[in-house]
C-alpha cells in the first residue's frame, strides 16, 4: 500500500511505527486477557462437559486446537487494532487486493476496506471451530479499542 500509494518516507515509518505498536500491545492486551478469564476452547468444553469422545470433522489433528485459552480470539483483537490504526492511514473505505498466497495456487481476495478484512480474518476462527462468538467480537472491539490509543499517541512531527 504505501508503495502503491507513493508514500513519503516520513508516511512509511509513522505507518510501520503505529501498526508495529499496535500489534505489540494488542498482542499483549488479548494474552492477559486470556488467563484473566481462563475460558476453555470449543472442542475441549464439549469433551469434558457434553461428550468425552465427541470429535468434530473439521478438527481430524488435535494439534489444530491451540493450547491456550479461547478468549479474546488473538487474530480477531489483532485484525481489530491493525485495521483501526491502518484506516486512520489511509482512509476507512481504502479498497485493496491482498495476493499473499496467489503464488501457492490461492485466489486474491479483494475487501472494499480494512474493517472488512479484519471482520474476514476473524470470523475465519469460528468456522475453524476454535472460537465462540463473543470471542471475536469482543476480540475486533479491544483491537479497535488499542487501535484507538495508539492513535492517540504523539508520533510522528508535532
């Protein structure tokens, strides 16, 4: 994006300073929140509570499941805070293509602005089967939430 769009250099390192920030604290703010609240993964409540041979399809390898408690969902809390400072950026309905995985044989995926992608990459842990609702939307809400103060940072020419 910053190439795409000519950036300055000044433009290139307050965009890598303020998404690297809010990467770092989100990460930080979603594990403390993690074992504040303790809350078991999907499969491993359904195994100890409803059925202890239970299994879904989806989850054939139990390595898929993380070891680690379930909320707030770390992409979504990640996808929240990147998405916030980035449409601060660039504006909130900056359209883009991301061609990440194009070359492994994966169409792009085009998202009409950086919310939109965010919502994507979060939801994409409930079909997986590793998150309940309430942990990614209240994961994308405390992303946006860190996203909002790194924000309010002074960084950058005064």
């Amino acid at each position: 994006m910053l190439e795409q769009e000519g950036a300055t250099l000044a433009l290139a390192s307050e965009s890598y300073a303020k998404v690297g920030i809010a990467l770092a604290d989100a990460f930080i703010t979603c594990w403390h929140t993690k074992y504040l609240y303790n809350v078991p993964r999907p499969i491993t409540y359904i195994q100890k509570v409803i059925d202890p041979t239970w299994n879904t399809p989806i989850v054939v390898d139990p390595v898929i499941t993380p070891p680690f408690p379930e909320y707030t969902s770390g992409h979504s809390v990640q996808s929240g805070a990147a998405a916030t400072v980035l449409a601060d950026l660039f504006g909130a309905t900056y359209a883009f293509t991301d061609h990440t995985h194009t070359r492994l044989g994966f169409a792009s995926r085009t998202y009409a602005s950086f919310q939109e992608a965010a919502q994507e990459a979060a939801i994409s842990r409930l079909f997986g089967g590793i998150h309940y609702r309430a942990a990614i939307e209240n994961g994308l809400a405390q992303g946006e939430c860190v996203g909002r103060r790194v924000l309010a940072l002074r960084i950058g020419k005064q």
